[in-house]
C-alpha cells in the first residue's frame, strides 16, 4: 500500500482509528491504576495516637505517665487515663481523676477519653438491665460534670455468657454519650489465639457497630504466669488484625500497642514473671553487661542474662522498632489508629517517629 492509498483510508476511517487508539490509551491506563500499588498509609492527619495514662503508684516500681504525657502531648490525638471503676450496682467510683490532665490535654487539643474499669473483674453490672441504666446514667453525668470528651469501656475477664448483656449496655450507652456528641470506645482481648473463656463476652460487629472505636489490646500472647515467650509476636498481631476487618470497618478499629515486655526466670517453667516496661531495659543492659538482640520472626526483642547469684533470666520486650513496625502495620490497614499501653513504659526514642499533631 503507497501513500496515496494511506491517505485514503485515513479520510474513510479517521473517526475510527482515532477512537480505537483512545479506547486502548484509555484501557492501559485504567491498567496501569489497577496495577499501581495503593497509598500504604491514610493522611496523618486522620491517624490517631492515643496514649493509655496511669497515675503514679509508688508501690508499682515503675513510673507514672505524667511526665511522658506532658513531654510528647502535642504528639498525642486522645489521652485515656486509668480513672474509674464501675460496681455491680453501677455506681462509678473515681480512682484519680486529675483536673490538670484535663487542662493540658485541651490546652494542645488533645481528647480525653478515659477508662471505665469493672470493679474485681465483676459483670454483675451487664446482667441487671436497672445496673446497666443506673451506670449509662453515672457515666454519662460524669462525662458532663468532669469535661471528657468520651469515654474508653474496659470491662475485662468477664465471661462469654456476657456477651449480649455487654453489647446491649454499649448501645444503650453510645446512644446517649452520641446524643451529646461524645466518643465511646471499647477495649477488646484479640480474636485469634486467645481462649473463648477471655474473649468470648466480645462481639465485634455488634459493638463495632454501636461504639465509636473498638481497641484492640494485642498482648499478652505470652503472659506473666505462662512459660517465656513473645507478649505480642508479630503474625499473632496481623492475624487478629485482619480477623477484626472482617467484622469491623477499620475506621473504626484501633491497635494497642504493649510498650513492656516480661522477664522470666529461664529454668524451663512458667512464671510468675515481672513485668519489663521499655523505658528500664538499658538500666537492665547496664547492670548485667548485655545487649538485647532483634527476633526479627516475632518482631520482638529478647534480653538474656545471669543475675550474680548464677540465676538465668530471659526478658521478651516490645522495644522502639517493633512498636514502629505495629504503627506502619495499624496505617497500611487504613485503621483509625493506635494506642500505647502505656505513657511512661515506652523508650523515648519511640517518639522519634511519630507525628506531631
């Protein structure tokens, strides 16, 4: 075919070709998007960062979250303080409320959300519907009366026959604390690899759907008083990740992070073991003259040592790294964020990495 004959078929057919190539431009760039790895992390902005606060305790032996709370609080979306303790009846006991927390935490716009506890690990308070209301109506006076934006329901080791007791005392609660624009929030044991005896009073979608957030409290795989090992090994804590986004939107999910870790006795028994917050594990390295070494399989730390009556000890701790690592897990699931248990256990070099708000 010469020119001439090129030029001909180009006026006879011009609209068609030109449509043609257009579709396949078109085609491979919807190609091209599809294939495209996606953003691994939402705005920052949007991504929260609560931090768990205890107030000192000087028979505890180990530090009090004041001081961190004050240092990094510009780095902190909400503060959930260990204040309250609900009975059985469904009166509301505080248990250190402080009103300067309050004041530096809105001073810099942080929320305070804090913990509501059961009372000695009681459900009494979910099985009587007049409990139930009479704690709604104490929790949500004292919201009002203390100046809390929201409130974070840990009610813990209460059995699984609780379980719709609980959701409904959520959704009753929620209706009311939303009614006034207030954050209700939900500490939950982990899904996967935990007894139905400790998660089972938990239903994800029917408190995903009522609450503001659900916290995920992703430890202690290994625990005080079992055998040495990993309090929150790394395909643990992604496996109850993505069992939680089955159930729950995860903009409404939140990890907890455990910013400690355990040292065991090493005689091939279990515990009871003493709990290791990050910040004291270089004291420990200076005393023994050891240096910890990354598992990078379980994304923990371990920490081996000899006391100088001739006694082994192993220590399993959570450390900078990997707690970094559970940050950029939390965002590449687009979660709504995570939480620290608790302010004063972690490193200060965690801090290194986190965004300033």
């Amino acid at each position: 075919m010469n020119n001439r004959d090129w030029l001909m078929v180009w006026r006879e057919y011009k609209v068609w070709i030109v449509g043609g190539v257009a579709a396949v431009v078109i085609a491979l760039i919807a190609w091209i998007s599809i294939r495209a790895p996606r953003s691994a992390a939402p705005a920052l902005q949007n991504f929260q960062v609560v931090g768990f606060y205890q107030n000192y305790n000087p028979t505890s032996g180990h530090p009090g979250s004041e001081s961190s709370f004050e240092h990094h609080v510009t780095q902190l979306s909400t503060v959930s303080p260990r204040w309250f303790l609900v009975d059985p009846s469904g009166a509301v006991s505080d248990i250190g409320y402080t009103p300067s927390v309050v004041r530096l935490a809105h001073a810099h716009h942080v929320q305070v959300v804090p913990l509501f506890n059961n009372a000695q690990g009681s459900a009494q308070v979910l099985y009587s519907a007049a409990a139930r209301t009479n704690a709604v109506n104490n929790i949500v006076a004292l919201v009002k009366q203390d100046h809390l934006d929201g409130v974070n329901i840990d009610f813990e080791l209460i059995p699984a026959s609780s379980r719709g007791d609980l959701s409904l005392f959520i959704a009753q609660l929620s209706k009311q604390l939303h009614a006034i624009h207030k954050i209700v929030a939900v500490s939950v044991f982990p899904l996967v690899g935990v007894p139905s005896s400790i998660n089972g009073a938990y239903d994800y979608r029917q408190l995903g759907a009522s609450a503001n957030y659900l916290v995920i409290m992703t430890y202690d795989h290994h625990y005080s008083g079992g055998p040495p090992g990993p309090v929150a090994p790394w395909e643990w804590v992604k496996q109850n990740m993505d069992a939680a986004l089955k159930l729950v939107p995860a903009d409404h999910l939140i990890l907890a992070i455990g910013m400690y870790g355990y040292d065991w006795v090493d005689n091939g028994s279990a515990g009871p073991a003493t709990t290791v917050p990050d910040e004291s594990v270089p004291s420990l390295e200076h005393e023994y003259g050891v240096t910890s070494r990354y598992n990078p399989w379980d994304s923990q730390n371990v920490l081996t040592y000899t006391t100088r009556a001739g006694v082994k000890h192993i220590v399993y701790y959570m450390g900078n790294r990997s707690a970094q690592a559970r940050v950029r897990l939390a965002q590449s699931r687009h979660l709504a964020g995570v939480a620290l248990w608790r302010l004063g256990f972690e490193s200060p070099g965690f801090w290194t990495k986190i965004p300033r708000g």
